[in-house]
C-alpha cells in the first residue's frame, strides 16, 4: 500500500521540529520494511529550506495543496498525532474512505509475500 504519514512538523524551537521528522521518516521506515511504499510530507522541509534560500515564498496553503494531492493517491493514512496540518489531512483521508492507520502493528505486513 501507499501509506501517507501525517503528524506534526511544527514546534516550539528547531530541536522540536527535528524531533517531529524523525518521528515521521522513523515511521515510515517501519512501513517500507512492512513492505509498504510510506510518503512522508515532513521531507518537504528540505524544499522549504531550499525555497528560502532562493527567497521564494511557498505559502502553508500551498503545502497543504501539494500534500492533499499526494494523499488522495495513497491507499491508507497513518495518523502520528494532532497539528493543524495532520488533522487536516486525517478528516481529507476520511471523506475519501481512505484506511486509517495510528498504530505500527494494526498495518499489514506483507514483506514476506511473494510478488509474484
């Protein structure tokens, strides 16, 4: 499954912010080893740093656009906690009767099946 990983970026301070994407990419590389394909919009930080570098100004409603079209082709959510943007995202997979994961164990492991 594409399984988009939503849960808090923003905090108080930078160490904050760090800690919420390695909760994210910690996540979604448990889900790649479960045999999943994660997506992980905490790694657009990366553009947003770049975008200011460059001082271009991508706004939050912007980012959110972006995220919503990925999440409309993923399979499931798997919901990390409440911000803003993650609750967004939670009641957007809702509406489209998206699979909602909050929980590692409660996702399928098929990294032993065969692919063919």
């Amino acid at each position: 499954m594409r399984i988009y990983v939503a849960g808090p970026y923003t905090g108080a301070d930078q160490p904050a912010i760090d800690e919420n994407v390695r909760v994210a990419i910690d996540t979604g590389l448990a889900l790649l080893k479960r045999g999943h394909a994660p997506f992980i919009p905490h790694l657009t930080g990366f553009v947003d740093l770049r975008a200011q570098q460059i001082g271009m100004n991508v706004t939050w409603g912007e980012y959110v656009r972006w995220d919503l079209e990925w999440l409309r082709v993923c399979d499931a959510l798997f919901y990390l906690g409440s911000s803003p943007g993650a609750d967004l995202e939670l009641e957007e997979a809702q509406q489209l009767g998206k699979t909602i994961y909050r929980n590692l164990e409660d996702v399928p492991d098929v990294s032993k099946q065969d692919s063919t």
